[in-house]
C-alpha cells in the first residue's frame, strides 16, 4: 500500500533525527552518516541540506585523510549559531540564567545573588524575567524554549510549582506567570516560547546523565536549601505518579528525631539540610553562601564544622543506603552543594553504605561527587531544550 501524507511526513522526521542524531554524536562526513544509518548517500544530501537550511548543521571543514583516492568529504557539525537552549533557576539565594548553543556550549551565564524566601512570585519571576532577557540578548542566538529550575515540587506537565516550601509558595502556576513577567520586560519573543517547570535536582540529575557520562542507573543526591534528590533507571528520570518522586530530605532517618516542617520528625533535612549542618556547627543565623563558608570553615580545620559536616555524611550515608537497597543503582552522585563539601561528608557516608548496603558488597568508588556541582540544574534546564530539539528536528526543517 502507498504510503500517504502524514506517514510521509513520519519518516522524513524519523530520518532527520536520525541524521542529525548521528551528527550530534560526532561530527563526521555524508558518507559516513550513510553507512551508520543505512540511508542512501542520495537521501543523507537530501536531509543533510534540510538540516543546514534550518540552521542545525553546519559545514565544519574537510575530513581527516584516510588514504583513500578521491577528495576527501566535508565533514558536518552542529551549528554553534542554530536555536538554542534558555534555562532560568529560581533558588532561595539566587536568580541565574544561561543559554546553550546546539553543541552543549554554554554561551551566556548571569546570576544575580538576591534573598527569594517570602517573595511573592511575581516579583520573582519579574526578576527573573529581566535576567532571562539579558542572557538572551547577550547569547545573540534562537531560543527554542525555556526551561526553569525551581526548589520545591512541580506537578508532571503542569507547570505549577505545586509547593515550595523554602520560598514559602504554593500552586503557583510558574509557567504562565513567567510567560507574563517576560512579556512586561520587554521580551516577547522569549514570552512566545514553550516553557517547562520542573524540579532543580531532577535537572541537576539529567545534566549528570547528560554530561558528566554516568551510567543509566543511579541517584543523584542535592542540596541547596533543602535535600533533592533525582533517581535515574534505564536511563530515564524516575518522575513517580504525580512527578514528585526522589524527596529524599523527607526519608525518616530516626523516626524519634527532631520535628520537620513537613510534620514528620527525624526527617534527613533534620541532620544533612542547610539549617541542621549550620546549627550544628554553631553558625546558625549566619547569612552569605552557607557552602562556601562550611567548605573554608572544614579546610581551615574548625572541629565544630568538621563534626557537623561527619554527622550530616552519616545521616546522608543512612538514607543514601535504603535507596540503594530498594533500587539497586550502579552509583551513588553528590550534586548541588554536596559537590563543594564531598571532601568531608564522603567517608562519613561510605562507612555507612558499607555497613547498611545489602543487595551487593559495597565499592567505595561508587559514590563520587559532581563535576557540575551547584551548575547543574541550570545546565540541565538549558540542555534539556537542545536535546529536544536534536530529537525532534523536523520542527525546525519547514513542513
């Protein structure tokens, strides 16, 4: 049977993300992308053309000599000036911004270090909005989409910051009233894009996946004010029901400890969160980059913030432990502000894994710290768009 229209249409995507996937993963000639997907070298110029018409390749120069006789091929690339990804991160202490290009470079980065507990979320998001505005105009490239950060739970799709409890938000729709603030700041080019809300640790965990080439299964643990966590299976983030899934800060540690705001006590925020290390260490109350200060704090030698940051690995090391029982992943990741503190909240935790975890022995070299550290929820927000659009070209190569 002739095929019609729309599975016409169905195949010539398919190939076009099969073309530019192949490229994506290194830059190689016609010829090549021919016999990796066993198109035709008629069909891979036809598409090829598409591709670079649309902005997404580009021609990066002749191929290396290979000996054989005839020309050598021109050798394809994505192109550093095609659409590219806007990620904006909301934090308790912090605005940020980047934008990165179809190669994963990132091209424009701000933050602006300013208190967002209590905000109403339009001021954020005013905020925000200026921001996003300016890494974009500085980039000088397409967004194709904006993805933004956020600490607290959002609802799978939604995007509604269904509750954020270190900013004292909830049901905020994020999503349209970003799409508002970016209007009134002027940028309503960015305000005409798709915009996505989703969790800074989950973020943080795919830019892992994505960049720090880690396995497919393993738990990414985070702090900022509070304790996230992104949970990675197959591959793929493990969302849960509602998209809540990974809030490890909550997981009862010791169910007679100390009493959380969540309404349970004993609760892993208790012992490892930003409010229990800093009491811990007697420095409660004390404003600034709270990582920072633990980090210089612990490598100047300060028996009390060692002590505080062993207890804060020994809670994580327990909880680390049950997610490791109940999934079996291959590793075992610091992110976020854990990355800065790594060298003393390691072996606090490794004793504990060691000691608890029951499905395998335990290898100390499984768990490990961030390369990206507190960069990488927005890293993630930004890539997360340029993965979608090397996925899905065909919404950028006309009809």
């Amino acid at each position: 049977m002739r095929a019609g229209p729309a599975s016409q249409q169905g195949m010539r995507w398919a190939n076009l993300a099969l073309v530019l996937g192949e490229i994506a993963a290194r830059p190689c000639s016609r010829a090549a992308v021919a016999g990796a997907t066993g198109l035709t070298r008629a069909a891979v110029s036809s598409l090829v053309e598409e591709l670079m018409a649309a902005g997404l390749l580009t021609e990066a120069g002749p191929t290396a000599p290979s000996g054989r006789v005839g020309r050598p091929g021109s050798e394809l690339a994505l192109s550093p000036d095609g659409p590219a990804g806007l990620g904006g991160e909301i934090g308790v202490e912090h605005l940020a911004a980047c934008v990165v290009d179809l190669r994963g470079e990132v091209r424009s980065w701000h933050r602006l270090e300013i208190g967002n507990r209590g905000r109403t979320p339009a001021a954020v998001l005013a905020d925000l909005a200026e921001l996003l505005h300016r890494a974009a105009a500085e980039a000088g490239l397409r967004p194709a989409g904006l993805t933004l950060a956020v600490p607290g739970l959002v609802g799978a799709a939604s995007g509604v910051i269904a509750g954020a409890a270190n900013l004292g938000w909830s049901d905020v729709p994020a999503a349209a009233e970003l799409r508002s603030a970016l209007r009134a700041a002027g940028a309503t080019d960015l305000a005409a894009l798709p915009i996505e809300v989703d969790n800074e640790a989950n973020l943080g965990g795919l830019a892992e996946l994505w960049l720090a080439g880690r396995p497919d299964d393993f738990c990414h643990l985070s702090a900022e004010a509070g304790i996230g966590s992104a949970i990675v299976i197959g591959g793929q983030l493990l969302r849960g029901a509602r998209g809540f899934a990974g809030e490890l800060g909550h997981l009862t540690v010791w169910p007679d400890g100390p009493p959380c705001a969540c309404g349970a006590r004993g609760c892993l925020e208790q012992y490892a969160g930003e409010t229990a290390v800093l009491r811990a260490a007697g420095l409660e109350g004390v404003g600034g980059d709270w990582v920072a200060l633990l980090a210089a704090r612990a490598a100047a030698g300060d028996p009390a913030v060692l002590t505080a940051l062993a207890g804060a690995g020994t809670a994580l090391g327990i909880a680390a432990a049950g997610a490791v029982n109940l999934l079996d992943p291959q590793a075992v990741v610091l992110g976020g502000g854990y990355a800065e503190l790594g060298d003393w909240l390691l072996p606090t935790m490794r004793a504990e894994l060691t000691a608890r975890v029951t499905v395998r022995p335990w290898n100390e070299t499984w768990l490990s710290v961030s390369p990206l550290g507190r960069r990488g929820p927005l890293l993630g927000a930004a890539v997360g768009v340029v993965r979608n659009i090397i996925a899905n070209p065909g919404a950028y190569a006309g009809p």
